[in-house]
C-alpha cells in the first residue's frame, strides 16, 4: 500500500515518540519511513531495530491521527519537513536521534550554507547579561550571522530581539507546539520571528511543553548551528546541556565570561575553565568561520569590544561601572538621547562600516585663564590601542589582562573576596582554604576555579594553590 511520504513520517513519529534514536537507522533504510509503514510484524523484528513495544504500535497501520496533524497544519500554514525533503537540514542527520518531523511557521532557511549561531543562557537574566546578549545577536547577524535560539524569556528572547533590530532573519526552536501559547509575554515577538525568519518545532500542533521537551529540544538547536554561545549560565543549568550536545556534536562552543561569585555566572565561567572559547567581542565567535563562509560574513568592525558601543548598565553596581569605563566601556559611547533606543547600535554599526576599537574620551572645553597656566609634567603616554583590522586575539589578551588587574578587585563578589583574602601568603591546599573561610569544599573548588580562570590564583603541583 503506497502512501504519502510526509503522511508516513508523522504516523511513524507518532508511533515512536519524540526524539526517537531509532529514526536515524530509520533514515538509513531504502524506502524509509514508508517502507516501515507497509513491513508486516515479521519484518518489522527482522529489522532489528525496534523494540516489542514499538513493533506492537509500528502493526498498527492506522493512519488518522497523523491525518488529524497534516490537516492542523495546513489550517495554521505550517510547514512539514522530513527528512525525505530537500529542506531537511544535512546537519541533523548527523546528530543523536535526527527528529523525524519538523513543523516550521515562517521560511525555512537553508541552514547548511548558513553561519547559524545558537545563542542560549538561563530565563532569569540579569540586565547586564540582556544588555550583552542584545548587543551580541544584533552585531553578529549584522556581520551576516544566523541567529538561533530558543524563544524562552531572559537571553534567547534577548538574543532574538538583537537580530530583529539588526533587521535580520533569526530562528526559534520551540519545546512545545507551534501554536501553543507558551510564555505569553513573548507571543508578540513569536509573531515577529515568523514573519522574519522562522518558529520550528519537532512537537505537532497544540503539543503542551514538558520537563522533557524542552532538554529534547535542545539537542536540535545545537544541530542546526555551526557554533554555540551561552550567555549567562548557573551550575546545572540547561544552557550547559545544550553545549554538551553542541560538543558531542563537533560544533564550536563559547562562552561570555561572567562576573565572580555570582551564581548565574558560574556555569559560563566553568565552560571557559574546561576550554571553551571566551567571547568579548563578535569577532571571537566569527573567526572561527569565515574560512568556511567568507561569502557570507563580512567581518569588519567587529573586534570591537562588546558594550563599548552600547553604554552601561545604570543598575550595576558603581565601583563596577568605574572599572569598566577605565577599559573604554560606558555611557558616552553613543551620541545624548541614543542609548535607550529601540536598536542598541543604531548608526554604530552600519553593514560593512568599520568601527573604532576604543571610544575616544570627551576632552573637557578649556576654560579662558586670567593668567597664563603654570607647566604640567609630561603625562605618562597613553597604551596605542590596537586598529580594527588587526587580530582579535591581541584585543582580547589585552582586555583579560585590564579587567583582572590587582587594583579591579573590587569587582569581585564578597565570598570571592574572602577567599582571595585568605590565600595571602603561602600556596594552600583547598580543603585548608575552605577551613580559613568557613566555606564548603564544593563551594570553595567552584570559586577557585574562577579565581584561577580570570588570573588571581593558580592551582600548583600537590593541588596547592597559590594567589598571584
């Protein structure tokens, strides 16, 4: 009995379950999912592919629900993609349990060709950390970049709206139905990713999100990128299992480094810790590709550090923003009246516009004198800073080095401190520091990791440690 190859899938999807591993030996078998369609009980266990519960559902060949799924579709003008389609994405073939339908709102980009970077971190995100997602999103899809997250609230919104106010196409991978309301706050801005780039979702219409979907989701927003942000990140943190996924599938991972102490911070810090790569500026994430893609990336301008256009925080705290301006960063930066507007960059960042590496400090108006001035010693020559179309890596070097300086200390978090306090002298074990401090040992292993990553200790030979 022959069947519509499309028809055959969502039934087979029906059959197996979400975010079946079985679908990739599915894939390899001539006829595909229609030839399981018509295999009998019999060959269906000479296959050797399927469970007994699944060859128990896989007998049954009825086919209404998954008529009832193609008719919703049709009602709400979704697309169905399999991987029998020519728009099925070739990079999630490849990966753990390839999703057997897609279900798209929107255009479905050819995402083989595109320099598709996943931006992800936790829902509750500080305002520093939107500010760095937004800033982030919007200059690399500028430069050309696709922006993919997961359309939750807190950094993939954050991410979203940076490539919309770049006027550029971005992607959301939802954990639930298309249609289903979830985080209602945000259905304003699912309208605006359909109608400039595209919803997708593995889940048919009306399918509630779960614990489960949104972990399975994630595995397909590490597939269709070419590389993985995290932006913000806690301990434990989802954000973390989607860069595992994004490793175990050979793709380039990074991270924003955090602040010290704090416990959204941690998870990103530990990700550098364990190598991947630091991101202070678009050009950290695009040097990776543009060997691969030069047709689609255009590169100058953004080795300019993040922020630094933009302005700061007014809700950070004040000795931190008086650190960051000492780097160049903060309000100043954009022109009276610009920095609350709609696109973070507007008139910064123009397609193909280099843009200075440092912000020119405002020289004070010279006031008239009655007398001529008395002369004033020499003033210590100012560090060149580097141009915008040399190496990213002097760039970012140099900025590591300003923002772990000794006389920044105050940037770090109380406990942070404590424990930098407590190493003075000779190099301790952890378990003698933890002591010192009255921390845990977990807690005092997790700041040390930090404190090491951003330059104030280092871990020696017998596990001590020592401040530098």
């Amino acid at each position: 009995m022959k069947q519509d190859s499309t028809l055959s899938w969502v039934w087979l999807q029906g059959c197996l379950g979400y975010a079946s591993p079985v679908v990739n030996r599915v894939v390899s078998l001539e006829g595909q999912a229609e030839r399981i369609y018509n295999a009998g009980e019999q060959e269906l266990t000479e296959l050797e592919i399927f469970s007994a519960k699944q060859i128990k559902r896989l007998v049954d060949k009825s086919t209404t629900a998954a008529e009832k799924i193609l008719g919703e579709c049709r009602d709400l003008g979704l697309s169905v993609i399999t991987p029998e389609s020519s728009l099925y994405p070739e990079r999630l073939r490849n990966i753990y349990a390839s999703p057997a339908v897609l279900y798209v709102s929107g255009k479905m980009p050819a995402f083989d060709d595109e320099v598709a970077i996943a931006m992800v971190g936790t829902r509750r995100a500080t305002r520093y950390g939107r500010m760095l997602a937004l800033e982030l999103a919007e200059r690399l899809a500028r430069a050309g970049a696709l922006i993919v997250s997961g359309g939750a609230p807190g950094i993939d919104t954050a991410s979203h709206m940076g490539a919309l106010n770049a006027e550029c196409r971005t992607v959301a991978v939802l954990g639930c139905g298309i249609n289903f309301p979830y985080n209602t706050e945000g259905l304003e801005l699912r309208e605006r990713i359909r109608k400039n780039g595209a919803l997708i979702s593995e889940y048919a219409p009306g399918t509630r999100p779960s614990r489960l979907t949104f972990p399975q989701r994630n595995r397909i927003i590490a597939g269709l990128s070419a590389g993985l942000v995290v932006v913000e990140a806690g301990m434990g943190s989802g954000s973390l299992i989607t860069a595992d996924m994004a490793l175990e599938q050979s793709k380039e991972v990074f991270a924003v480094p955090g602040r010290l102490g704090e416990a959204h911070a941690a998870g990103v810090n530990k990700m550098l810790f364990d190598g991947a790569h630091a991101v202070l500026c678009p050009y950290d994430v695009l040097r990776e590709f543009v060997h691969m893609y030069p047709h689609r990336l255009d590169i100058r301008g953004t080795n300019t550090p993040l922020l630094q256009l933009t302005g700061w925080s007014s809700d950070l705290p004040e000795n931190e923003r008086r650190a960051m301006k000492k780097m160049g960063y903060g309000p100043g930066c954009l022109p009276d009246g610009e920095e609350d507007t709609p696109s973070l960059l507007k008139g910064k960042i123009a397609s193909g516009a280099a843009v200075p590496t440092q912000a020119a400090p405002e020289q004070p108006k010279p006031k008239p004198a009655a007398k001529k001035p008395e002369p004033t010693a020499p003033q210590p020559r100012q560090k060149e800073t580097a141009k915008p179309d040399e190496e990213g890596e002097r760039l970012v070097d140099e900025l590591f080095v300003q923002f772990t300086a000794p006389e920044d200390e105050e940037l770090l978090s109380e406990k942070a401190k404590v424990l930098l306090a407590a190493m003075e002298g000779d190099a301790l074990l952890a378990d003698q520091i933890a002591i010192r401090c009255g921390f845990g040992i977990d807690e005092t292993l997790m700041i040390l990791t930090e404190l090491e990553l951003l330059g104030y200790a280092e871990a020696g030979a017998g596990g001590l440690y020592r401040r530098i």
